[in-house]
C-alpha cells in the first residue's frame, strides 16, 4: 500500500507515507512495512520473513506452499506494524526477468542544436522500437539509460543542454514473466491484496549499495549471493547493461558440507558459517566441531572441510568469469566487483578469497538501514528504497499536474508497468 497518514515533531506537521513490499528470495520471502516523512525517507515499521522452497530454473519448487508462505510473511509484517496490508509492491526476483539493451538514436531539432527533455523522450523510444518489445512476450517493468551522447561529446547521464547535432542513447529494459506476475497476483488476490506497481530489486539495490559516481565513470559489477542461486548484475549509469542468473549459492556449499560429513543441514551451515577462508597461524590449527542434541562433539578436520567448501565457490566462481566473458566490452576490465547476499559474503575472507580468483577489487557494500542492515536482506531493504523512489516520483507528477512547480518527471527510473 501507499498511504498517507500525517505526523507531527514538536511544533511541526508533516506527511508520512505508509508502503508495502514484498520479496521473493531463493529461500525466504521478506515483507516489509515502512514509512517516510519527517527526517527519515525511510523506515521499516514492520517485517515478516519467512522461509520456502523457493525456485529453480524459472519454476516454483513448491507451488501448492507458495500462498501459505507470502499469508505467512505478509502477517508477520502486519502484526508487528500493527497496520494491515491492502496494496503491495512486489519486487520481481532476477530467475523471472529478462534484460535487453539497445541504441537508440535521433535527430536534435532545437534551433540551437541543444538537447531538450523531449529529445531524450525520443531517444529512449527509438530504443525500445529498436527492439520491437512487443514480439518478446514480457512484462517492461523499467526502461533506464546507462548514457548519453551528443555529437561526438563524451558519454553522459545529464544530457540536456548539450550541444550537437544527434543524440544517442543506451537504453536497458527489464522484462518480467508473464507467468510469475499472473501466478502472484493471483495469490495475493486471494488475500485480499492488489499489486500497486511490480519492480526488479536488483535496480533499487544498485541505487541503494553503489555510489552513483562509481555507475557513472564506468560499468561495475554486482554480485548477489542466495541460498540457491547468484544474480550477476553489469551496472552502468541507471541501467542494468547485462544480467545472469547462476545456478549456485550459499545453500549448495551446505548441501555440499552435510553430505562429505555425513551431518544434517542445521549442522553444515553451522560449519560454513564459521569457516574462515584466510585463517591466520591461531585459526589454522582449529578444526571445526559440531555438538549434537544428545550432547556428543565430533570434530571434523579442516583440510576436508576446506576442500567441500572451496571446491563449490571455486566452481561458482568459475560460472561468474564465463558470465563476465559472455558479457563482452559491456563490462570493463578493471570493473569493481560489488557482493551482497546471505550465500557468502557473511564468511570471514571470502572477499579477499573472490577478489583474489577474480583478480578484481572486491567491495562488500553496507546495507545503510536501521533494522535489517544484514547483507542477507539488502535486496529486500533495496526494493523498498525503490518503492519510495516510485513513489516520490508519483507525488512529483501529481504535484506538476496542479501546477504546484514545474520540471520533467524522473525518466531515468521511469516504471512502464503502472
């Protein structure tokens, strides 16, 4: 929902807005609840995670459980904001979504040979005729620009003013299943909820972890680690340029550990989640124990442990060099590579250990929240970030509209699926 409620700090009246979201992880689904208004632009009310079976290969892997566990999460959330849910964001999971860029290009007709908001307009479109999206069979959830040129000016993402006589543009478009967006209405339908808008997290994590002047001076990648699988992400200006989704993750290193060691699942990722990849000389000489209910310990040694646990990155890793390569002179050579998730980023050294496969800067970004600041929910905590972009943007139209103030809306993280 988006709804307006208003607030009052000392002496002073302001308007709050009220969203909601939900999120559909590889393992858990994440509702979440938040406000704005006041000094905050954000701030979760409420949340309600709850674990699944998830999806593989664009399929639910429980699809009778899937209804119970979205009623599930999305009471949890109402029950600890103490609010009820009507209307929800629903953030579109990167297994369900299809990316596809493509130049657009056209012609400067102001008298004074610069770029005015309506060539940008154009410029975008000539895009997405150049695709001819119609024949894809997808729902367009955004269209972002990675860049602009006038001329022969260098690229840009403040094209207006400039000074040339065409104007090109590289324009990403994000494209949902039809299936996935019919299956979720469906269910929440049957809650009683309607969809207010259907989005790509992956865009609202971007926006939220990378600094936009990293975006800007050239592509970098963005690595998000789950339980069953890793959403790579070449990132340039807005836009998504190219995008993988790699069947691996942090769920496949515990599958892995419980079958060498002959041990539940519980246990497993107890020893993933201490394992270190760059012990120092104390930590080597540790080898990891697991207790028991019955109150026994069995030690299991390193050696073995480090070799399950290195063998299952080292072949994820593997998957995200060739999909680097796939990706060609989209991404640059030196481009920073950025990790999020739950899947491996909690692992002491695995960014040192990536950095050093990969033989690229690694960065674990922090998830600037107040609640859930946990790398496993920065996809979530992005969504909503982006749901409150939308909505901004919403209330910067609608304020235009009554000639409140004047502008061009906000093209670059414009929504098609409204």
């Amino acid at each position: 929902m988006a709804k307006a409620v208003h607030g009052k700090v000392g002496d002073q009246y302001f308007m709050k807005t009220v969203a909601a979201a939900i999120e559909f992880g590889s393992s858990k689904i994440v509702t979440l609840l938040a406000e704005s208004g006041g000094f905050a632009r954000c701030e979760i009310i409420g949340s309600g995670t709850v674990p699944y079976s998830g999806y593989m290969d664009g399929q639910w892997n429980d699809p009778e459980g899937l209804l119970q566990a979205i009623e599930e999460s999305v009471h949890a959330a109402e029950v600890e904001a103490k609010r009820r849910i009507h209307e929800v964001f629903v953030g579109v999971p990167g297994e369900f979504t299809h990316v596809c860029t493509a130049i657009g290009e056209v012609k400067i007709t102001s008298p004074d040979g610069r770029v005015t908001d309506e060539d940008v307009y154009n410029a975008m479109d000539a895009a997405a005729e150049e695709l001819n999206l119609a024949e894809m069979g997808g729902n367009v959830l955004h269209r972002t620009p990675a860049w602009f040129s006038a001329g022969e000016g260098r690229r840009t993402m403040k094209p207006v003013g400039s000074k040339g006589n065409r104007l090109r543009v590289l324009t990403s478009f994000v494209l949902a299943d039809p299936g996935f967006i019919e299956t979720i209405r469906g269910c929440l339908a049957e809650l009683g909820i309607t969809v207010n808008l259907f989005l790509a997290p992956a865009l609202g994590t971007f926006n939220l972890l990378i600094p936009f002047d990293d975006r800007d001076r050239t592509s970098v990648v963005m690595l998000d680690v789950g339980y069953l699988n890793t959403e790579l992400s070449v990132v340039e200006g807005d836009a998504i340029t190219y995008h993988a989704v790699l069947p691996s993750g942090g769920g496949y290193i515990t599958a892995d550990l419980a079958d060498a060691l002959g041990i539940g699942m519980d246990e497993a990722e107890a020893i993933k989640r201490a394992y270190i990849f760059t012990p120092d000389a104390y930590d080597a000489q540790s080898d990891p124990e697991v207790r028991f209910e019955d109150g026994s310990v069995v030690t299991f040694p390193r050696d073995l442990v480090q070799d399950v646990i290195e063998n299952v990155v080292d072949d994820l890793i593997e998957m995200i060099i060739g999909a680097l390569e796939h990706a060609g002179d989209k991404v640059s050579p030196k481009a920073v590579v950025y990790i999020t998730g739950g899947g491996l980023v909690n692992m002491r050294g695995s960014r040192e250990y990536l950095s050093g496969k990969l033989g690229r800067a690694v960065k674990i970004p922090a998830v600037r929240a107040s609640r859930l600041n946990n790398p496993r929910f920065a996809s979530s905590i992005g969504l909503m970030d982006q749901v409150f972009a939308v909505v901004e943007e919403r209330n910067y139209i609608e304020n235009e509209k009554n000639g409140r103030f004047g502008g061009i809306k906000n093209i670059f993280r414009k929504n098609t699926n409204e």
